[in-house]
C-alpha cells in the first residue's frame, strides 16, 4: 500500500524527544528517515528510563522505521556528509540549540544554497530569534513558560509537571504540522523550501485557550484547581464507594440536564439559573455537592454503569495497566506486539492518527547504533576504504 509520504526522504539530526518524535510520525507514515547518531554513545534516549540488555525499551517507540547512521558532525568529514544528503533530501529535522548548526556551516543558509526545495524543522527551547534564543530549553522549562505548569496540580500547593515530557511532543506534533505545510506549498504550489522554526514554550502556549484572552480583557490570572475544570460547570472526579475517581462531564446544557435526571435532583434540572454554562458556574461548588454525594452511595463500575447507559460523558483514571488491558485500545490497534532485538515481547504504542486509505505502518524495528551507516555513505559515494579511515578515527 502506497504511504502519503512515500518518496519523502528525512535527515534527523536531533536528538531525545522533540526532534526524533517529530522523525518517527513521519517515518510511519512512509517517510525514509535517516537518524545522525554521534559515534559510540548514540542518542541519549538509548539510556533514558528502563533499559533491557543496555537500551532503552523507549527506543523501541522513538526510533521504529528508522534507519541509524553514526556520525560526528563536529568533524569537517561529518559535515560534508550531511551536505551531500541534503542534496538528496526533503526535510532536515533539528533540536540543537540555536547557532549550533550555523557553528557546524550547516546553517540555513548553507542548506539553502545546496538544496533550495530543502524543508528544515528547527525545534528549540525558545526558537531561532528573541532575546532567549541562546538559553537552553527542555520541555520542562517551555511548559512552565508556556503557562502550563502554573495551572497544574492543587491551589496552595507546588505546581506539579505532566508525568511525561508534554512540552516536547506538543512541539513535535507543531513541526510535523509545518513540515506537511511547507511540503504542501512546495510541491502543489510551486513553491520552494522553506524554515520551520518551533518553540518549545510557543506549542504549550498555542494550547492555553482562553488565557490570554481572559487576563487582556478582565486581568483575570487563571490559578491551578485541582481536578475541575475553571469557568466550566458541572466537570471534576468524584470519589466513588471503592476508593476510586469518576471523572463526570456533565457541562453541556442537554447533558447536564440528563445527568441530574440520573442523581435524582429535579430540582437542579428545572432550575433555570442553572441551564447555561455562565449560570451553573456560579453554582459549581453546590452542583459538585450534589454529584459527589450521589457518587459516593455507588461503586466505579456501578456510576460509570448508569452515566454511559444516560449518555453522559464519564470515565475512570487509568494507569498503563488499565490501559494494557483494555478492550477498546486493543480494538483500535493502539497495543502493537513486537519484540526487541533479542527476542523479548514488547508492546508498543499503536499508530495516530488513523487513516482510512493510507494508515501508517511499522515496517522496521529501531535499528542499532550505526546499523546503516555503511550502506547511507555508499549510497553517496564514500567507499570502504575511506569509511574504514573514518571508523578508526571515531568520525563514524
């Protein structure tokens, strides 16, 4: 089956999670992508979290239809190797601090002149210009700036982070965006090449809704509250009989309606201050009494029971066991059974998003350190010999 990126050729040159996930949406969806590694080491994903016989089981994920080329680009030799792929390439991907790739003479301009069709994605703490440019980022850092973290956890209390490097897949998932843009204007458009220049704290930013707009207009600054939802009423986790949250979403107008058919509180439904999102606002702290005193007469299963039966969005909190287990994600394709290089079972993370007439695949297990170096170099013409020369000095 014909991938939508079939013939796209990508060279990744960054490294941990927002370039090299940027790289493995588009690998699987039929892109060739090739992976620059430093020599010996690798990608220092390869050490990060669990590891099984030395690697990282993350890599699995990360680097899956990936081929790996180990390569020092702080040599001239390195350079030039990238400089003869870019002739052959349509997308460059980056995550180094800004002035790095200037600082190897692969800058856009260079890359430009070699290639002007060539579509680079450079994803950084604080993007390619502003008087932060220099400072070095990680996800952490862009996702405080970027006013998430100010709005998680409970009011009073330190703010806590997302349990998993949020900042930087929002940013992959931005760099993906602008690569299929900028491929689109090249290709349908007549268009050439072009600099993809994603900020971590930019792609948290972008998903803050109604922040700014709240502060310009009232001086309004959101503060974290827990498990509700701010200016959104009713929708909180309830604690249910077991021991366990129900998280209730009854903040539609309709659905709010039906939701108090279903605790029993006519009086609530027919209220008509309380038939509007603004109104029950007001009221939110009385309506979640109400919810959470009916809730707590009821186990998980049994209010999740009658909610889903009523129409009502409602669901339980799960953890990478529930998640393992779950009827649904094994419907979907979404727990993939592979294995790692030695043999051992691993699941992974199905494919999204899903398309119908050309859905993304896993055709390659991620590949190990330097697995493809020779046949990439001799693809452009660098023979044995040199690349034997090369593999003794440590450029390869």
């Amino acid at each position: 089956m014909t991938k939508p990126l079939r013939g796209v050729r990508v060279i990744e040159l960054g490294q941990l999670i927002a370039g090299p996930f940027a790289g493995k949406m588009l690998a699987e969806f039929g892109a060739e992508v090739i992976k620059i590694e430093p020599p010996g080491t690798g990608d220092p994903l390869r050490k990060w979290r669990l590891l099984h016989e030395g690697t990282s089981v993350w890599w699995a994920v990360q680097s899956r239809n990936k081929q790996s080329v180990s390569l020092d680009l702080r040599t001239p030799e390195g350079q030039e190797v990238i400089r003869a792929l870019v002739k052959e390439s349509d997308v460059l991907i980056e995550n180094f601090r800004p002035g790095t790739m200037e600082a190897w003479n692969l800058g856009w301009d260079v890359l430009q002149e070699i290639n002007p069709k060539l579509v680079m994605l450079r994803v950084s703490g604080y993007g390619q210009t502003g008087p932060y440019r220099d400072r070095p980022g990680f996800g952490v850092v862009g996702e405080a700036m970027g006013g998430l973290r100010h709005l998680s956890g409970e009011p009073g209390r330190t703010p806590v982070r997302a349990g998993v490097s949020i900042g930087d897949s929002l940013s992959a998932l931005h760099g993906v965006i602008g690569v299929l843009l900028a491929l689109r204007h090249r290709d349908q458009h007549g268009g050439q090449g072009q600099v993809i220049d994603v900020a971590l704290y930019e792609s948290v930013f972008n998903m803050m809704e109604s922040l700014l707009p709240e502060y310009s207009v009232f001086g309004t600054v959101r503060q974290a509250a827990g498990s509700s939802l701010p200016g959104i009423a009713p929708t909180n986790a309830y604690l249910c009989a077991d021991g366990k949250y129900a998280l209730i979403a009854g903040n539609g107008d309709g659905i709010f309606r039906r939701l108090m058919e279903v605790i029993q509180r006519s009086d609530l439904r027919d209220d008509p201050e309380l038939a509007q999102n603004d109104g029950r606002v007001k009221h939110v702290e009385r309506l979640d009494a109400a919810i959470g005193a009916w809730v707590r007469q009821r186990t998980l299963d049994e209010v999740l029971d009658q909610l889903n039966e009523a129409r009502i969005p409602a669901g339980r909190i799960y953890d990478i066991a529930d998640i393992a287990a779950d009827p649904h994600y094994q419907a979907r394709d979404m727990i993939l059974d592979t294995r790692l290089p030695d043999g051992t079972p691993v699941q992974v993370p199905g494919i999204v998003p899903k398309l119908s007439a050309t859905p993304g695949e896993v055709l390659r297990p991620a590949p190990a350190l330097g697995e493809h170096t020779d046949a990439v170099l001799d693809n452009i013409g660098i023979d044995s010999t040199t690349r034997r020369a090369w593999r003794e000095r440590g450029i390869i």
